[in-house]
C-alpha cells in the first residue's frame, strides 16, 4: 500500500500558538497629537498608517477593539482621526493614570470583550504600552505588542520596552504579522478583497504589489 504524499489540511483551531479572530481584542492606547509629536522611534506617517491598518483589520474579523486616551482635554488631544473615523461608536475611555490597566473602565472594557488574548499597541512604548502590557500579563492575560503601531521617545527607549515586556512574557509582533494571522488563508474570500483594500490604502510596498497585481489581472 502506497502512503498519501499528501496529509490533511490543518483548521485554525488546531494551532493554539496562534490567535484568531474568535479569541482576540484590539487594545489601543494614547494615540493622539501629543504623543504622536513626542515620538522619535518612528517615522509618524508610517505610524498613523499601521495603527489604521489595525483599526481597519480589526473591524473586518469583527475583533472587539478598546480605545483609550490621556488627559485628552488638558493635555494630549483627541485621538487621532484615522481610528475614530472608523470606529465611530466605540467609546474612547479618556483617563488620568498612566498605567491605563489601573483604571477600572479601562480593565472593564477589556474584560467586557470576553477575549483573553489582547493585541495591544500604544505611545509611548515604553510607558503607555509597558505599563499596561505587564499588567495585563500579570493579570493572566495573553499579551502581544504591535511594536510598529507603536513609539518610543527615543529608539533607545522603545527597544528597551520590547526587551522589557519580552523578559515577561509579552510577545512582539508586526502589524503585517496581524493582518496575516487574522486572514491566515488566502482563499478566504470574505475577508480577501477587504484585507487587500487595507494592504493597498496602508502599506507601501506591499500596497504597490497590491496595485500591481490588480492592474494586471484588470486588463487581461
């Protein structure tokens, strides 16, 4: 008897290591004007782009999202509009803490999402993603950190903040890595032409194949 050169095709389900729309939140915290001025890690167009990369994606695999700000009246201002515009009726939780996850509406918004892995990303890397990226750790929380939706005051303090949060467990990925976890097969096509619109408005050069391939298969 001949053995199949081929074995089964694997469900998501199967690979617990990693997170799929049904078991994950969206966590975003301070991106607004203030923070956005303070961060030097990044350049701040690609910053704002990843972020509504996220926001998009998120709203796509219908993965509850959370957003929060910082004395957004005194301070820092509103959070940007690439993410409000698109998330029109998820309430900001304005707050003073620093560390957002001491905040009781902040917490009860994430545990309202019913989700215990939590994609997080905000500025500053190192304090206003840290602080609550390690609490939500401690809290038993599985914890990914969207290091390029995210900045430091300095690219010396945003690599220490990923070196920081790795020793405790918070793991770094990329918002490409997001949008391709979430999609995680491109023969899914109720989210493919959505997932590439996305790609095609927010991420340069992979946008720009995007576009390229579409140009090409148009004129055949």
């Amino acid at each position: 008897m001949v053995a199949s050169s081929t074995l089964p095709d694997l469900p998501d389900s199967a690979i617990a290591s990693l997170f799929t729309p049904e078991d994950t939140a969206l966590v975003l915290i301070d991106h607004q004007p203030q923070m956005i001025f303070g961060a030097r890690s990044a350049d701040p167009q690609t910053l704002v782009n990843n972020v509504a990369t996220l926001v998009k994606t998120a709203k796509v695999f219908n993965v509850p999202t959370v957003l929060s700000s910082i004395a957004a009246e005194t301070f820092a201002g509103p959070v940007i509009p690439e993410i409000t515009r698109a998330l029109p009726d998820v309430e900001v939780i304005d707050r003073s803490y620093i560390n957002a996850w001491q905040d009781g509406a902040f917490r009860a918004a994430v545990e309202a999402t019913g989700r215990r892995r939590l994609l997080m990303a905000g500025l500053w890397t190192e304090v206003c993603l840290t602080f609550p990226a390690l609490s939500a750790t401690e809290a038993g929380y599985e914890v990914f950190a969207v290091i390029d939706a995210s900045a430091g005051s300095s690219t010396a303090a945003h690599e220490a903040a990923i070196v920081r949060m790795s020793q405790k467990g918070v793991v770094p990925v990329s918002t490409a890595s997001v949008l391709s976890e979430l999609q995680r097969d491109w023969a899914r096509v109720d989210t493919y032409d959505a997932v590439n619109d996305i790609v095609s408005e927010h991420l340069g050069a992979w946008g720009q194949g995007v576009n390229y391939v579409r140009a090409g298969f148009a004129k055949k």
